[in-house]
C-alpha cells in the first residue's frame, strides 16, 4: 500500500496559486517527499523532491512540514498545462526500493 | 538522448495468448519497475527489480513475469493466467536511493 494519502481531485483557476497537501505520518528519517505528475496517456514526470528542508525549482516549491508528517506542493501560478494527476510518494534514501504510487490528486486548472 | 524506451507503444492481444512488452534504458540505472495503470486509477506496482538476475514482486504480480538479464532491460510478459490484462503499462528506471525515477511512455495492452 502507498504510504502517503492525498486528495482525490483539486480545482484552481488559471493563474492563481495551487496548494496540493499530502500527509505522510509513518515516514521514516530516511524518507525523501518526491513529487510526480501525469499528463493524459503519458508516463509521470518528476516535479519536486525534499528531504527536510523546504525547496524550490522553477516548476513548483515544497513545503515540509517540521515533524514531516505532512508536505505541500505549491504551483505559484496554476495554469491549463498543469492540469495532470499529481502523485506525493516517499522513496528511501539508501535503497533502491519499491516505489508504489498511490491514486494522486487530480488537478483540474479553470480558465 | 538518454531514457527509456518501451515498445510496443499499442498492443492487440488475443485473449488465451502470452505477450512480451518490452523497455530498455540506457540511463545505466540499477533499479527498474513496472506499473500498471487502468483508466482514471493510479499506479500499481508490477513487479521491480533492483539488480541484474534478481527481481521481487509488487502489489499485483498474479499473472505476470520479469526477467532482469541484463542491467537495461526488463521486460514484462503478461500471461493467459492474468484475467483482466486491458490497460496502460508504464516501465520505470532510478538509480540509487533517494534520486528520481524515469518513466517510459507507457505501453497500451488491448485484449480482444
């Protein structure tokens, strides 16, 4: 099973900020919060990883929570192409481990 | 370019028959894994593979088979013993721990 739970769907409008929470309460210290997306019929793309600290790239920020039961993904400006299912998994540091990804939320961008 | 290459891109499988999808990655990664995705769902986990000749099952390995003899490929066949084969099959790869993971673009399975 995932250990992460997130929200099944998410409206935004265009242009506007996009929180998208996941909860991860069992994550281990080793745990990494990495961020995937999925366009229809394509394969997920990377958005986003973290370990502690808070992080930024030019497609989204992560925000972690201090007891990192808990991260955010923040897309600053939503816009239609951001419109894709948004997977929160954990992956450890060490090993080369199963990576099981959950349902992910749906992210739908109004114009 | 680097990444990974799954084929065939669509499928048609007659029901009662075997089929091999295939993904090879030149991204010199150790791990590899297959997913499973039916429509509007997520990803379930196939089967992964962490180093050559060794494999271990996922969530749903009832009616699949890998085999991992060599480090850039690892296929997947799909059985006549898997009851419900209709889906979109992604192949993924990563290197050590911690670092991200690379999908393919995916290979439809239609069972007729």
């Amino acid at each position: 099973d995932a250990k992460t739970t997130q929200p099944n769907s998410m409206e935004s409008n265009e242009e506007e900020p996009v929180h998208l929470p996941c909860n991860h309460s069992t994550i281990s210290g080793t745990d990494y919060i990495h961020w995937y997306r999925q366009l229809p019929s394509q394969g997920p793309e990377y958005v986003i990883h973290g370990l502690t600290s808070n992080v930024n790239n030019r497609m989204a920020s992560l925000a972690i929570a201090e007891d990192r039961k808990s991260s955010t993904l923040i897309l600053h400006r939503a816009t239609l192409r951001d419109a894709a299912v948004y997977y929160c998994i954990l992956s450890t540091q060490y090993n080369n481990n199963d990576m099981r990804f959950g349902a992910g939320t749906r992210l739908t961008v109004k114009p | 370019d680097g990444g990974i290459t799954q084929s065939p891109k669509y499928l048609f499988r007659k029901e009662g028959q075997n089929v091999t999808l295939s993904c090879e990655q030149n991204l010199n990664h150790d791990a590899m894994y297959w997913y499973r995705q039916d429509p509007g769902q997520g990803l379930r986990l196939i089967y992964y593979s962490q180093i050559v000749n060794d494999f271990q099952k996922g969530d749903i390995a009832e009616g699949y088979s890998v085999s991992r003899e060599k480090k850039e490929s690892f296929p997947l066949t799909v059985t006549s013993a898997q009851k419900n084969p209709t889906a979109f099959y992604l192949c993924a790869s990563r290197t050590g721990g911690g670092n991200t993971i690379y999908f393919g673009e995916g290979s439809w399975l239609t069972v007729v």
